[in-house]
C-alpha cells in the first residue's frame, strides 16, 4: 500500500502494541514484586489480557490478510497469472505473509495460555520469529529503489531486528523487566518510524523530499535517534504512570480494608477473608 | 548432481531427520516430565534410538560419499588430472566433504551414547559442526551463478545457519524442549526447501523460469516463508500426535495394570513388581 | 567541528571517563572482596560517586549541546533553512544527538542510583545505548570521504561497538571485574584514538598525510593496536595503583585502630565500636 | 616474510600450541573427575604448566619481535624514514604487534597464576585479545592481492576468529572441556592452514599456482574443512591417548602403593603418608 495510509495503519497497530506492552509488562512486574513467596500462582486477569492480546492479534492478522487480498487493487488469492506469465501483486502477496505470522504468534500466545502443555517461552519464539520474518521480507523489499527509500526502510529493520533479537533473549532470561521494557521500546519505535516513512515518502502537505539528496540522508539517521529518544521516554512515562496508579490503588485499598476492619470486624471468619484479600 | 533428484534426495533424507528429531525430543520430554525425581537413568530403549541414530548417519554418509564418487560421471576417487592440469570434479568432492561431516557426526553420536567418559553434548557440537561445513560450503559454491540460482541458494543458508547456530547453543542449554524442536524446525525447513530449489531450477513440467527477473527473486524469498510456516505446522502436529500417544498409551497401560492388579494380585512379590512397573 | 580541537575534547573527555571507570570499579570490587557476608549495604560514598558521575554526565552533554548549537558557525536551533530549502549544519545537529544520549545515560545512573524502584542495570543499558548511537551516527557519518579519513574514523566504531556490546553484557553479568576493566578500556582507546584522529586530520606540525596512499591505512591499522596495548596497560596501571593504595590505606587505618584500642581502650561501648569499624 | 619458511615457522608454533592445550585441558578435566570433593586446590604440577606456557609465550613473543625486527631486510625498529617519506617494512612492524600481543597473553598468564588478586580468566581474556588482533591485522592485511591469495588468508580468519570467540567464552564458562578442547582444535587447523598456505603460495617443487582460476579456490575452500576434519580426529587422537595413560598410569601407581603397603608397612606415621598420596 504506497500511500501514507498504508505506512499510518501498521505505524497506529505497533504504537498501541507498544504502550500495551509497557503496561502489561509493569502490571506483571508489579504482582512479582508485590507478591508474598509462597503464592505463585497467575492472578485470572493477567491469564485474560493475554487470551484478549492472542486473540485481537489473530483477528487483526486475519483482516490484514483479507484486506491485503481482497482490496480492489488486491490480487484477490490469485498467485500467479497464467495468461501474462507474471506474479500478481507481489506487494500484497509479502504483506500478508507478514501477517501470516503476526497470526501464528497469536495463535501460540492463547495456546501457552490455555494448556501447561506448551513449553514455557513459545509465545515469545513466535513473536520473535514474527518480527524476523518482517524484517527478512523487508530486508529484499528494499532492493534497487531510490537511495532515501532504502535508507529510510533499512533504519526500521535496525528497530524489527532489535526487536526480534530481545524478544529471542526473553525466551532463555524470563521475566527481565527491562528486557520487556526494551522489547516495548522497540515496538515504540517501529510505530512511530512507520509514520515517519509515511511522512518522508508521501508527504501530506509541501514538496516531495528529494530521494538521492545525502543531507536528506543524513537528517534521516539523525531523526532516528531522536524517535529512539522519544520512545524510550514514552516507555519511562507509561511505566511510572501505571506505577505510580497501582502504589495508590492498593495503597488506598489498604486503608479502605484496615477501615472496614475497624468498624465492622464481628466474626473470626470475616477477620480471616480481610486478612486474606490483605496479603495481596 | 544438477538435476531434479540431486536435490529431491538431501531433501528427503533432511525432512525425515526433522520429524525423527521431533518424535525423539518429544519421547525424551515426555520420559524426564514423568519421571519421579529418583530415578534418572536413561531408559536403554532412549540409548538404542541414539545407536541407530547414529548407525544410520554413518551408514548414510558412507554411501553418500561412494555414490558421489563412484557414480557414472564421478570423479572415481581422482582429486587432480595431472594431464589436463585440472581438478578433477569438485563438485562430487564438495558433496563427499560434507557428507564425510554428517558421518562424523554419527561416529561422535555413538560414541557420546556408548561411553560416559566422553563429555556431554558432543554429539550437538559434532551436528553443529556439520551443518556449518555443509553451510560453509554452500557459501562459495554460490559465487557467479544467475541471480534466482545465488539467491534461492542462499535462503536455504539461513536455514542451515540457524540450525548450525541452535544446535550449538544445545551444547550450553541441555534438554530445552524448544531448542530441539526449533532445531527439528530447521531440518524440516532445509528439506522442504531442497525440493522447492529442485522445482524451480529443474522443473518436472512447464516452461523454464527466468533466473534473471526481479519478480521471481520477491516471489522466491516470499515462498521461503511460507515453508517456514509449513514446517512449524509439521513440528507442531508431529509432537502433538506423539504426545497425545504416549498420554493415551500410558494411560491404557496404566488402566491394564489397575486391571490386571485386581483380578490376579496374589503374591506381594508380585504386587511390588506392579507398583514399580506402574512408576513409569 | 572539523579541527584538531574538535577531536581533542571529546578524547580528553573519553580517557577521563575510561580513568573514571576503572577507579570506580576497582573500589567497588575492593569493597566487595574485603566485606564479611552480613553486610551488603552498599555505603553511601558509593552512592555519592555515582551521583557525581550522572549528574557530571548530564552537565557535560548540557553544555555540549549547548556548544554545538550556539557556537558562532553553529545552527542556532534552527535545523531547517525554508529559504534556501536546505538542513542547517547538520553535522552540528549529529553531535548535539550523540550528547543527548549521553543526557540521558546521566539521567538514568542519577535516577537508578537515588530509587529501588528502577530495575537493576537501567543505566548500564543506558550508556550501551548512547555508544550504540554514537557508533550509529558516526557509521553513517563517514560514508564518501578519502579512504584514509573513513578507515581511521570506522576503526573508532570497533572500540565503540566493543564498549557497547560489554556494558550491553553488563545488564546481565552484573559485579565482573573483567568485563568492567574492558569496557573501561574501551573508553580509554576511544579517547586516545580520538587524539590520532586528529593528529593525522589535522596535523599541528609537519605535512599533511597523503588521504589515499595503502601504506597510511595499513600503519593507521597497526596503530590502532598499540592504542589497545598503551589502553590495556593504562588499566592495569590504574588499578594497580589503585589496588595497592587501598590495601596500605586500609592496612595502615587497622594499625591506628589497634594503637587506639590499645591505649583508650577503656569502656565495653567503645570496645564494641572499634571492633565493629575494623570489620570494614 | 613472504616465503615457506615464514608460513611454516608460525604454523608449526600453533601446531605445537594447539597439542599442548589439548593435553593440559585434558590432564586437568581428568584431575577434576577424580578428585574427592573436599580437596580442591589445585596440584602444584598445573601451577608449574601455566608458568612454562607463560614464560614460553613470551620467550617466543620476543624472539619473535627481535627477529622481525632485525632481520637482514627487516626495519632495525625504524617506522618512518623522514628522507624518502615512506613508512619502513610495515609488514615487519605488522608482524611485530602479533606477537607483543602474544607476549601480553603470556604475562597475563603468569601474572594469573602467581596472584589471586587477579580476577580469574584474565589469561583467557588476554589470549582472545592476542587472536582476535591476530585476525584483525590480516584483514586489513589482504585486501588488493590476487583472488585465491585473498581467499586462502581470508579462510584463517575462520579459524582466527573461532578460536578468539570461543576463548572469549571461556572467560564466562570455565573448566567446559568440549569449548576447551574447540578452542585447541582451532590452533591446530590454523597452524596446518599455515603451511597449507606457505604450500600453495610457494610450492616447494612443481608448478606455481594459477591465483584467479576459480577452481583453485573451489578446491581450497574444500581443503580448509578437511584440514578441520583432521584438526578434530588430532585432538580426540591426542586426548584419548593421554586420558588412557592417565587411567594405566594411575591404576599402577595404586598397585605400587598397595603392594608397598603390604610389604613395607611399619609404622603409623608412613602408612598415613600413604594413605594421603593414594587419594590424590
């Protein structure tokens, strides 16, 4: 989809997986820390936000591939066009293979949900093999076009293959925050160098951006760092946000049951369920 | 061997090793989840999988190599044509070196099973070793052929580079189920591929594809993801079907034995022989 | 800044910071050896160090950015000319990015330092990432210049990579002398390797160095070897000197203490307090 | 010293280098196996070992310096010769900052056996260093010489840069013997490589190589893996030959000790002598 449209849809997705994860990570790490030794066991919530995250990523992967296919300029499931000799719409054709395997991740992440079956980790091989597959499609995507283009797409493979990379990490060092943070980070900056191709290349307002010009070039390398930046200091905001949010929700949650205990503590049995919901 | 079969037969020979990998791993995985924390000696049936495993690798290498010399066009064990000058069919001797490693890897297979002397994990080191060769090899086998031929070649190096690389990390971390099963991945992966090389170098029927259009290259690259989708879906079915198996079989036999124990318990000899039986 | 003074103050400033490091860790892993197992709080002086550190970092990459935008041929904020359709100084604005990177590694040591709530290696992560950019920038700076001036400048990137990957390390082997002396030695050979830079750019005496003679390279090549050597003896120079001055020093200070207890020793109290500075 | 000898002075030292670690990783891997767990400090004998294989190293570091050095046509240490404006022997002094750095292994090895306070695999650091700088010189060292020339140096570095990582793995994954005994395979293939390459370059008789001829480096990149096929069957020849005298050897001594026991015991003192160097 050579438009800015199709570079703001997948930008928008990886934002919001992004900042999902920081949250979801934070949440995680919040329960570990907070978490007396002898209980272990996964709160429900946390077992429904990864049936929600496997789900919606088969459904947003599912609709990707149709509307990859079936879009009026699509290939419309058709391959290969016996009649010219040629591959219909290629493009369309790697697009939906990118999400082909967004899919599989879903599919694996609601499985190693589901059943203790799965071994541990399998959700974030796929996830990792996810992003290698973008990054290796888009790796011979970018061949023979203008200098800025490649340059501009091969400075988002740095952000899929460092993605990838630390999300391969995560299955041998589990439960790492900051390994987490980072793999959030990346998705961060993936989103928001996916606007910024939209913006380079289809530019909504003013001059077209001259494709061969080396200053262009260099601004380019530069602005990356500073979404780098940027990223990183949305994955500080979020994470604090969430934070902070839980050390008063459960602070004040404290206070309301230390209150209830006060006034209306009759029976042993009562005492013994505060205590309970108390400890955690 | 440049023809359809040259590469339809390392292919086959490589995806029946995946699956063999798989149904292996996944015995092994089931035996150390079942196991009571006493008793951890192999089972011998583990043992003689590994012998033949090993017994056939070498087998197989063996006849890999005098079929490469000795065939009708074969270099028949001359390495230099002092006449001529020349070397005497490289590409024969090529197939005979990494033939000569997978047979190194059986010899170290064999070794590792039958004596404790040897350290752990050098039969990993000993398959890593021989796919880098066969991988190494490939590399500058590629050099100055037709774009399409270099590049469809040098997909199945990432194949054989990532199981070169997984293995090696099976050295360090022993016994991760879903290293194995990324390894058998990467088997199953480099034998589909040899065939789909075969298919569109030698193509049984139809016109001859253009080794120099853009086209066929995006096509090319596309399609190898879809063969690493393929061979997840096998690894994934394969280990489920096994281990369904071995739940339902162990279950029955668990079943038999409660039956048996009922009906003809009459000697506490007997019944220790049970319950032990029943451990497994 | 294309002088030799440019190149001089950023390699003043690495070998300082390479000194910095090596004498910060070598007390650390001092104080390490030499505690009794109980006491593992961390005493505040060490927090102190690491106070100064980050908020010495930030102020330098303040004032460096500051420098680089406000200095007389410099871009004053402006990055983009409307008029003439061009960027403004961008290799300013490259150097201003580096040193917000910087920035930032200040910011986390200071906040990782004063919090527990921040997870253990933030700022280890941190200055990884600044010298990935670093080395990110400088990659992309070099491209189409003589020969000689991008292999002196991409024999830079060796250290700094180096430096990145072994603080990257860092994140998860925490407390390793080892990798702590090589990233520290990293510093020192991009600081002293910066001076080369610009004794052979911008040579203060003698003619300037023929850009594309081999023979150069080759030298500049072997030179950048015994920068590694003199950086490698200056670390363990360092810590030696500084090694030894710990061991007399806290040698000599028990020699006072038991002078002090021998003649003073006059109350249980006191007794009790003498004995338990020794433990230090 | 672009002749046979100067390839086959080197290689023979690797060579021998290479024999020597794999005996002594062996003698200490059979001093751990059958060592009672209470006694761990380590036998005097190993201590010796380490100072030879030091003082060694740097003996021949030296010699090796001196040699390059003041050879008849060698730079007599002048780098720059002011009057023609030309840098002196560059290949000498290149050779010359290979081995200074084997000379810093061989202090660092000694300096790590004598002292404790050296934090521990500084020696395998130091030796990571020496190869890797080994293999970075000869980079740089190749470019712009005819192809199979090229080819054949730049297949060294395989084995430069295999034994450099897995040396530097060694530093965080101590006493693993099969690293130990990859990282002696490496020294032995990249000593025979020496004199396959003093072979091909200057053949001793016959004809003179063709240096384009593509098959020339065919067969050469075959040949590197059959020098690593004999790399693999030296080590396990070399360490099954020491561990089975080892095992002989060992089992003699305690037929000696026990036969002396039996005929010579007398007093308690002697038999508690005995007793000692038996578990040992």
């Amino acid at each position: 989809m050579a438009n800015f449209g199709g570079h703001a849809i997948p930008g928008t997705f990886f934002l919001i997986y992004g900042f999902w994860l920081t949250v979801k990570h934070i949440l995680q790490h919040y329960w570990r820390k907070n978490q007396p030794k002898g209980r272990q066991v996964v709160p429900p919530s946390f077992k429904r936000m990864e049936y929600f995250e496997g789900g919606f990523t088969m459904f947003a992967a599912f609709v990707g591939i149709m509307v990859e296919q079936f879009v009026v300029d699509g290939p419309h499931a058709h391959l290969y066009d016996k009649d010219k000799g040629t591959w219909v719409k290629l493009m369309n054709w790697q697009h939906s293979t990118m999400y082909l395997f967004f899919g599989i991740f879903g599919i694996a992440l609601v499985a190693s949900t589901a059943s203790k079956l799965l071994p541990v980790g399998v959700d974030r091989l796929a996830l990792s093999l996810a992003l290698f597959v973008e990054g290796f499609l888009f790796y011979y995507h970018v061949h023979s076009r203008p200098p800025l283009d490649a340059h501009i797409h091969s400075l988002l493979l740095v952000a899929v293959f460092s993605g990838s990379g630390s999300t391969m990490l995560q299955v041998f060092i589990r439960d790492n925050i900051l390994l987490q943070m980072f793999g959030a980070c990346m998705f961060l900056l993936q989103g928001s160098w996916f606007y910024q191709i939209g913006f380079v290349l289809y530019p909504l307002s003013g001059p077209q951006w001259e494709l061969t010009l080396h200053d262009n070039i260099m601004f380019v390398t530069m602005c990356f760092c500073w979404h780098l930046a940027v990223a990183l200091l949305l994955v500080v905001f979020t994470s604090s946000v969430v934070w902070l949010t839980l050390t008063r929700f459960s602070g004040r949650r404290r206070d309301v049951e230390i209150g209830m205990r006060n006034t209306s503590l009759k029976t042993s049995s009562q005492k013994a369920l505060l205590e309970e919901s108390d400890e955690e």
